[in-house]
C-alpha cells in the first residue's frame, strides 16, 4: 500500500472514530425518558434519566384522575395528594360543576363528597359523581420526550356518562432534572347540552396544590408575570403565568404554570395555603353557560418544573420558549 492510500485510509478512520465521539456525545447531551405502565395499580409513572419525574394515577376507583406525585428537580414533594382542610384537592388536577340536560348538579370538583362516608371527614368509593379514565389512546417516548393521549368519561350516578374527556400530553425532558408538561384538557358535549355552573373559584382550570414546604404560609413566593407577587398581589388578576417558589434545605425550586395564549385574557386564583390556577375567560368564569351537544372546550397550559425562583429559573424566558415551542 503506498503512502498515499495510507494517509487516506487514516483519514477515514479518524473521521468515523470522531464521528462516533460527536454521536454519542449528542446522545448523552439529551435526557431519557421511560414509561412504566402499571394498569393492577392505575398508575403510569414517568421517569427522566432514571429519576421520578411524576406518577399519573388512573385506577378505576378514584374520584378522579389527577397527577401526583410530583418532584423537584432535587427529588422533593413539590405537590400534595390530599391536603387538609380541603381534601377534595387532587395535587394537579381537572375539573368542574356542570348540569346534563339541565338535571341535577354533577360535581367532579366536589366528587369525593360523594362518596361513601367511611369516617368524620373521611370519604372512599363508590363516587356518585367522578371521572373515570377509560384508555390511554397513544403512548410515545423518544429521547427527550414522550406523548400521552387519554380517554376518560365524567360520569353522575354510577355509570351515566355526561362529558367525554380527551387530554393530550407532552413531556419535555429539559436540563439538569427540569422538565415541562405540555397538556391540552378537551371536554365534548357527547350525550347532550351540558350547562356549566360553578362560580369563579370552584373549578380546576387546572389547579395545582402545593407541598406545604414549598406554599407561601412556610415562605414561598407567588410571583405572576408582571412581577405582582403574593396572593395579594395576583389573586383574580390577569396574567400569562403564575410561578411558585420556595427554597427549601437550601435549595431554591418551584413551578410555573403558563396559559397558552388564546386571544383571551384570563384571571388567577392563588392562596398562600398552596392552591393556584387559571380561570377561563371572565365570559365563561362563575358565569353560567351552556356547551350545546356536540359541541367542546379546550384548555391549553404548561407546567413549568423548575430550579431556582421565577427569576433565578428564568420563567418568563422559559414562557416564551413555550409557546414558540423552542427549548434549549
């Protein structure tokens, strides 16, 4: 072989052997995530880089689905299942009071109260009122992110079925144990006009409730996007996102929670105590309105999972990534 098909030969190597060096550098630059299916227990647990991100629980005997747990970046509760004086709240969670064929109120936000009473303020299945999810009707994960569709069905009285539910998740794996949840909640009218009857507070848009060691009570922050911070300060005033933040053990963490603009401004409710969300418009909050037969309503957000504060954890940059859909 002469000198010069060896220098190619070497040249050829080199490349493939930096080439391979690139590739796997990239592979190793994005997060991974898992799906763990687990039907016998209703829980479908996602996890990033081989952490717990969060658990989506779904068995059939629940008032009504909901996402919990859900951790930190560093690992901590950031939500609370079930809290205390207000047990009905789900950690993160969808839903309202409506009327089907203007019969009597159905309320999925109240839905454990109609449960058996099994105790003093202790309530457990059979629900008359509640959401039941029915399938998950696309899974998909790749590297950096995952797609999750589901099916489920509110239903009054046992098994009498007064709106179809459809949600459509996407997880973002982002840096350094941070990650967003992209979901879109679609509600249809199938089985008749449905009236909506609940005032401005009393329905999840969605709502998240806050660990206690993250709530404001304990020193964390409510700050919207507009700098207005604390109940007072954002409590049913008109914003694009609302983060909550609190360092604890040392370290600063919190969530964002970002309305995906519709063309509609929309008002918040925030509590020191932990609870937060958006309203729908002021035309559609704590004001009657009837979704006719076969007609829907959508409700688009992003949940925000995040190191430092609102300004350490750059969220209004983060918004803007969000709904240009172009992360780091």
């Amino acid at each position: 072989m002469n000198k010069t098909r060896m220098c190619m030969l070497r040249c050829i190597v080199l490349i493939c052997c930096l080439s391979m060096v690139l590739a796997a550098g990239l592979q190793t630059d994005k997060s991974h995530i898992e799906l763990h299916q687990d039907d016998e227990a209703g829980q479908l647990h996602v996890f990033i880089d081989g952490r717990e991100a969060f658990v989506y629980q779904y068995i059939q005997w629940l008032d009504l689905p909901h996402f919990w747990p859900m951790f930190s970046p560093s690992g901590k509760d950031i939500l609370v299942q079930q809290a205390d004086p207000y047990p009905h709240h789900r950690s993160f969670w969808f839903a309202d009071t409506v009327r089907l064929n203007g019969g009597r109120e159905v309320s999925t936000y109240n839905a454990l109260y109609s449960g058996q009473k099994i105790g003093m303020e202790t309530f457990g299945p059979p629900f008359r009122d509640h959401i039941r999810h029915i399938a998950f009707t696309y899974v998909e994960e790749e590297e950096g992110q995952a797609v999750i569709d589901t099916k489920m069905v509110w239903e009054m009285d046992g098994a009498q079925p007064v709106l179809e539910e459809k949600r459509h998740l996407v997880i973002h794996a982002l840096k350094n144990g941070e990650y967003l949840l992209d979901i879109t909640f679609e509600l249809t009218a199938f089985y008749g006009d449905v009236e909506f009857v609940s005032d401005d507070v009393h329905y999840a848009w969605p709502y998240l409730r806050m660990h206690p060691q993250f709530c404001g009570e304990n020193g964390g922050t409510i700050t919207a996007d507009n700098g207005a911070t604390a109940q007072e300060g954002t409590n049913m005033k008109i914003a694009r996102w609302i983060d909550y933040s609190n360092t604890v053990d040392g370290m600063a963490e919190g969530v964002a929670v970002f309305q995906w603009p519709d063309g509609r401004a929309h008002r918040w409710l925030t509590r020191e105590y932990g609870c937060f969300g958006p309203r729908r418009p002021d035309d559609l909050s704590g004001k009657f309105f009837v979704l006719k037969k076969g007609d829907s309503i959508t409700q688009r957000v992003g949940i925000l999972v995040h190191r430092g504060n609102a300004k350490s954890g750059r969220v209004s940059e983060r918004y803007q990534q969000y709904i240009e859909g172009k992360w780091e």
